[in-house]
C-alpha cells in the first residue's frame, strides 16, 4: 500500500471478514501497533526515508485502531495507543 485509501481498504477488508467479525465480538482485543502496519519491518528511518506511506499507513492505522479496543469504548483519547489491561 503507498496511499491512505489503500490502507483504508485493506483495513475495511479484514475487519469485515466473517471470521474476524465473530472473534472480535466474543472476544476482547486489542490492536497493536509493531513493524508490519505501514510496510513490512519498517524501522525507525521509515518516517524520514518513506514519508508519503508512512503518514498514510499510520493515519489509517489510527482510523482504525479504536474500533476494537474496549479502552476507547472507555473514554481514552483517539490519539491513546496505551491501554490498560487486567487480568482476573
């Protein structure tokens, strides 16, 4: 993907899987960001060396990171990529 409305699609796409639709409402998840959301093993110089997909990959990332994560539904800020998590 090199721009937002690829990224957009491929997120559309795999959030709208019949699989991925049932795990995520019986469930609790949890997206995560790590080195394969904006291109495969991207790094720390990807910002600088890749701009134009690194802003795009992450403003879709963004976009959709909430959607499955019951922190947000907890009233943390969009721009939140922390959460907390507890277990029994």
């Amino acid at each position: 993907s090199r721009s937002y409305s690829d990224f957009m699609d491929l997120y559309e796409k795999g959030m709208n899987t019949p699989n991925f639709k049932q795990l995520i409402a019986s469930v609790p998840c949890y997206n995560t960001l790590d080195d394969h959301e904006v291109s495969n093993n991207f790094g720390a110089d990807y910002p600088q060396t890749q701009p134009v997909i690194y802003r795009s990959g992450m403003a879709a990332y963004m976009a959709y990171q909430h959607m499955i994560t019951p922190s947000y539904q907890n009233g943390l800020s969009l721009n939140h990529l922390g959460y907390p998590f507890n277990i029994g």
